[in-house]
C-alpha cells in the first residue's frame, strides 16, 4: 500500500553550483510512504504525515547552503563549532558561520532529484510504525515568464533566515500603467539570476574587486567574501518587502519613469510583496535637467 502527500512542504535554499556559482533554488516536496494497513484499515494518519517530514526538512536542509564537497575548487575547513568553505572555480568565495548553516554534500553538484533521493533515504532508515520506505520528490515550480534564483542573509531575523548565505527561486511580476511587462521582468530577472542581494550595512570591507560582508545573529558570526560583480547592492536589509520596493523605484527610474509601476516580488513559491509607484509627470518633468 502506498499512501501520497503532495505539496507536503517546500525547501528554500543557497547551493553552489560549479558553473553558475551561488544561487538560490525553491522546492516544493512530494512524498510517497509505502508500508501496510493497521488495524484502523490505515496505514499513517495524514494529520502526521506533515509534522513528521517537515520537522526533518526543516532542521536539516531548508535555509541553508548546499555544498557539494566534490565540486572542482571547493574546501572544507572546521574551527570549533563554525565552518569555513572556501571555492576558487567559478569563482573565489569564502563563508563562514555555524556549521548547522551548512549542508555539506559528497557530490560534485547539487541537483534536486539526488537531494530527494537522499532525503527519502533518511526518512527511511528510522521510519514511524507500518511504514517501510520513504520516497521524496523535490519539485521546481513551474513558472512561465521570468524567474531568478537569489541568495541573502537577513541579519535580524529571528529564525533560520539570518544564515548569511540561504536563497530562493522566485518569479517576478512587473504592471506600467495596468499592463504586464514581460521583457522588463525577464531583464530584471536575468540581472538578478544567481546574484547575492547585499544590504550595504553588512559591507565591513571592499575592494574594487570584492567584498567582504559579516554580521553577528543570534545563531553566531557569519562572514561572506563575493566578487563585486556577483552581488547587487540594496540600501536596506534584503527582505522581500524590501526587494520588492527596490524594484518599483529602480523601474520608476530607469525603465518608466512617467509610468505607474508595480511590482509584485516572490520570496520561492506562493509567497512574495506587492509594492507600487506613481511618479507625477509634472513633477518629474520639473526635476528633470532641460524642461525648468
């Protein structure tokens, strides 16, 4: 007998990817418990199901970064309690934090298929009563138009979001004046696509080449080192209500700047910020050098 949940729960998380770097994925999770009937003709209460998988999910990988520890250029260094990563291929990084912000992987690549197929493992080794194997599907949301996967670290964030280096795979939804935008989500999309969203009140060193975030939370230290040109710079904490007004100002003034512009920013799948502008046409073509 095999009972199916879907949509049982959703990983947000950073991975790195030896072709693209860091960037951030969204899953949703499907699961499938194969076991036998009790005597209440069940084989596992639906109403457990959820806490079971989710309690797993949570405290293992959702909201941290996936490492594949066989990728080219990638090392591992442990001090006490923290984890140092350090990659040189595509390009150089280096993070540091807790280790329990850290998914460390023995594999070249990070992919969600042999992450669903891990997952299931575990599960299965220590499985409830009648139930005698687990199989996980992590599903990326299917998303016709523009999507990016991002990376950030929230500092005063209470939970598992302040982890320096966690991510998503997000759409992104752009109206001028009542009418979508197409062309302008997929631009902005691809400028965001596999790019760390910095809040400039992390920065603690730079040069013209990189830089050095960090920042204490409540779970520890954490650092992070990028290549400028890997990062996008937002003046406030990087939050998807923070983003999301970034972006209508960022629109308002490059791309439509006599136009009402709203945004509507997801943070992975189902959830997100809507944020909107109107920029008046007398008042902009007042501040605008040549129309005084």
């Amino acid at each position: 007998m095999t009972l199916f949940v879907n949509d049982i729960s959703q990983l947000d998380v950073a991975f790195w990817c030896p072709q693209k770097g860091l960037s951030g994925a969204s899953w949703a999770v499907d699961v499938e418990l194969d076991g036998h009937l009790g005597e209440d003709g069940m084989l596992f209460d639906f109403g457990e199901v959820k806490p079971w998988i989710k309690k797993s999910l949570d405290s293992g990988p959702d909201h941290t970064l996936l490492v594949p520890t066989q990728a080219p250029g990638v090392s591992i260094t442990t001090r006490g309690e923290d984890c140092i990563i350090r990659t040189t291929q595509p390009y150089a990084m280096e993070v540091r934090g807790p280790r329990r912000a850290f998914t460390l992987l023995p594999w070249p690549a990070i992919s969600a298929e042999r992450m669903a197929v891990h997952y299931g493992e575990q599960l299965s080794r220590r499985p409830p009563q009648r139930i005698e194997s687990v199989r996980l599907q992590f599903r990326e949301e299917a998303i016709e138009g523009a999507a990016y996967g991002y990376s950030h670290g929230l500092k005063r964030h209470a939970g598992n979001c302040q982890r320096i280096a966690h991510g998503h795979r997000s759409r992104l939804l752009i109206w001028c004046d009542g009418r979508r935008q197409p062309s302008l989500e997929q631009r902005w999309a691809e400028r965001l696509d596999a790019r760390y969203l910095v809040d400039v009140e992390d920065i603690i060193d730079q040069t013209s080449a990189s830089l050095t975030l960090g920042y204490r939370a409540s779970q520890g230290e954490f650092r992070l080192t990028l290549p400028r040109e890997r990062c996008e710079l937002l003046p406030t904490a990087t939050t998807v209500e923070q983003i999301a007004t970034w972006l209508v100002a960022q629109v308002s003034h490059q791309d439509a700047p006599l136009s009402h512009v709203r945004v509507q920013a997801f943070e992975g799948i189902g959830k997100g910020a809507r944020a909107e502008a109107i920029l008046e046409m007398r008042a902009w073509q007042k501040a605008t050098p040549g129309n005084q």
